[in-house]
C-alpha cells in the first residue's frame, strides 16, 4: 500500500478501518478462518492504513484491532493507539479504537493502558460453557470458558460496562440456545453490549437452524425492550451502529464497501472481507 500515492485524490468515506495485526493466535479454535502462521504487521503498514482512514472525509473513524490474537503484539497496539488519536486529533476526527482479544492473555497491564486512552475492549466468548468449550480451545486444552469469563468480569471492574463489549458467536450447534446465552451473559454476566457474530463459514446454515436463529433473535429483541421499561438498557452493537452511522442503511444504498468493512492484512494487502484475505484464492480476486 503506497499511501502518498492516493494522498489528496481518495474520495471514498472509510468509517472503519479493521487491522489485523498478526495470524498468530493463543488458541486454536475448530472454526478459526484464519491462516495461522507468523506473520505480524510493522508499524510502519499501520501507519499508512491509519493514514488513509484520517484522510478519507467523515469525521467518525473507528480503527478495530484484530489478529489472530493482537494481544501477542502489545507493543504494536501501544503505537497504533498513539499513532491514530495523535492524527485524528490533527485531522480533527472522532477516533473509536477497539481491539478484540480472546482474552486468554489479558491482564491488568493491557486494561490500564485501555482505559487510559478511552479504548473500547472487545472479548470473544461464545455463550454458556457448552456453547464456548464445543469450538474454542487450544493444543490439549479443550475448555477455556472459566479464563475467559474470569477474564471478562476483570475487564468490566477496570473498564466499566460501557467500554467493554462481548463478541458473541453462534453456529448452528449453538442457535437453540441463542437466547438463553444472550439473558446468561447480560445477567450474571452483568454486560451490557453485545455482538452477535453469525460463524457462517464453519457448519451449514440449514432452514431449521435459520428458522431458530430468527425465533430466538425475536426473543432477544422482546427481552431487549421488556428492560428498557425498568431502565435496564441493553445493546445489540449493529443496531447501535445504523442509528448512529446508518451503516446498513448505506450499505444496502450502494455505498462502497470499504465504508465500514475495509480491513489490513498483516502484509499491507487490502480488502473488504476477512474471507476473502484468509482465502486461498485471493491473489486471483484481489
């Protein structure tokens, strides 16, 4: 990616930028698409994807942070977090960094830090323990669940409710508990915002898991505004997102994808899906 190049002459709005730092990984979960190895991103192919999202018109710029496992990068995430409040700060943007971490080595260092630039932790855990142990785990270490909620109810003491978020992914195997899941994790779990993630790639999506999907997201919808008349209020983050941003709104209006799904593989190479960077075939697309 050669960013002065396009300086001056990009006209195309990037609302959020997706950097994946690294293909390594803590874990190795079942329906990971990601092609794991060693390779990690320098600061300097951050610097240059950071400096296209601030050049871009808009003001609202949000930078995700994402691997493999960003975590195994701190130092890289200290400098991007720098790096991008420092340009939107000149460009005068309004920057959102969230990095998502499957929090196995998540410690109070790496909280601190968040906190003290007002960054937004993502944490991916998969429901109940049934639905999380099934797929997310790593060499002879099958269950991860109790690290990761112990994990999550620290990242809520140091960061409070509204600066931590859960990445909640559902596969066919776990759609009939969707909304259990949902009620566990915003009750004993005392999270308010919450990120279902549709895993689309690994088991098929047949009728009756589609038909649960949308019976139980009924459900959650219900349960979402039955809080609302107790002031309980709770957060699905893509609705959040098209009432601020009208990102599906755009979307579906033709606006380019790159708007809110431009991501940066660890080589520079640029693309607006994920599958499509992990995929075998992408030399041939992109």
């Amino acid at each position: 990616m050669n960013y002065y190049k396009i300086q001056g002459r990009f006209n195309k709005e990037i609302y959020s930028l997706r950097l994946s730092v690294t293909t390594r990984c803590a874990l190795n979960c079942k329906y990971c698409f990601v092609n794991k190895g060693n390779e990690h991103m320098d600061f300097a192919t951050a610097k240059n994807a950071i400096n296209l999202l601030m050049e871009s018109p808009g003001k609202d710029k949000l930078i995700k942070i994402y691997g493999g496992e960003p975590l195994l990068y701190f130092g890289l995430i200290k400098k991007i977090a720098a790096y991008s409040l420092r340009r939107a700060a000149k460009n005068g943007k309004k920057i959102t960094l969230t990095p998502c971490t499957n929090s196995i080595l998540l410690n109070k260092e790496h909280l601190n830090f968040f906190k003290e630039n007002n960054m937004k932790l993502a944490i991916s855990l998969d429901g109940d323990r049934v639905s999380h142990d099934r797929f997310r785990g790593y060499g002879s270490i099958k269950a991860t669940y109790d690290t990761v909620i112990k994990k999550t109810y620290l990242a809520m003491r140091v960061l409070g409710r509204r600066n931590a978020a859960v990445n909640f992914g559902v596969t066919p195997f776990s759609v009939k508990r969707l909304f259990d899941n949902f009620v566990n994790l915003t009750t004993k779990g005392s999270i308010d915002t919450v990120n279902i993630e549709i895993i689309q790639h690994f088991q098929p999506w047949r009728p009756i898991s589609r038909e649960l999907f949308a019976l139980n997201l009924r459900k959650i919808i219900q349960y979402i505004l039955s809080n609302i008349k107790n002031n309980k209020f709770l957060f699905l983050t893509t609705i959040n997102r098209e009432i601020k941003y009208s990102e599906l709104s755009r979307f579906f209006n033709g606006q380019c994808h790159f708007f809110d799904s431009l991501e940066v593989h660890p080589s520079g190479v640029m693309a607006f899906s994920s599958f499509l960077l992990n995929s075998e075939e992408r030399k041939k697309y992109l």
